[in-house]
C-alpha cells in the first residue's frame, strides 16, 4: 500500500485545543441557527403563498359585487324611468280629466 494513496483522514492532533473546539461549537452553533433560517424562509413563503391565494380571492369578490352595484344601479334608473313616465302619463290623463 502507498502511503501517498490513503484515504483516511489522518487524527488531529490539534482537537484538543480549545481554540479549535470553541470555534467547531461555534460552526456547530451556526449551522443549527442557518437550518432554522431556512426552514423560518420556507415557512414564510408557504405563508406568503396562502397570503396571495386568499388576496386574488378576495379581489374576484370585489369584482363581484362591483358588478352586481353596477347592474342594480342600471335596474334602478331603469325603474326609477319607468315610474316617472307612469306618473307623467298619470298627470297628463288628470289634467285633461280636469281640464
């Protein structure tokens, strides 16, 4: 076997200092708080997804009823025309009957 060609990661010596251990519990450390992070960041963009869906919903439904306002307010001009011509024939056919 050469020696040049060994895979295994030789032992570190230098495991013990507490240099390098305080700073591995730190990289430690800081990997936990990144998944967090990224699971916070996902969690997030789920949320803003459903914010987005009901946002688009509730916007069809203003549309809506903006519809139905304008049509009813048609229907009453309409109607409101209507009863004016009745009550314009009404008094005409009166005056003549008084007249």
């Amino acid at each position: 076997m050469d020696p040049r060609s060994d895979d295994d990661i030789p032992y570190d010596e230098d495991e013990n200092d507490p240099v390098i251990r305080s700073l591995r519990n730190e990289m430690v450390r800081l990997e936990a708080q990144l998944d967090q992070l990224l699971a916070a960041d996902r969690e997030r963009a789920d949320e803003i997804a459903l914010l987005q869906a009901r946002l688009t919903e509730l916007e069809l439904l203003m549309q809506q009823l903006r519809e139905r306002y304008r049509r009813n307010a048609r229907i009453y001009v309409w109607i409101g025309g209507f009863y004016g011509a009745a009550i314009g024939m009404w008094l005409s056919w009166l005056m003549r009957l008084l007249w």
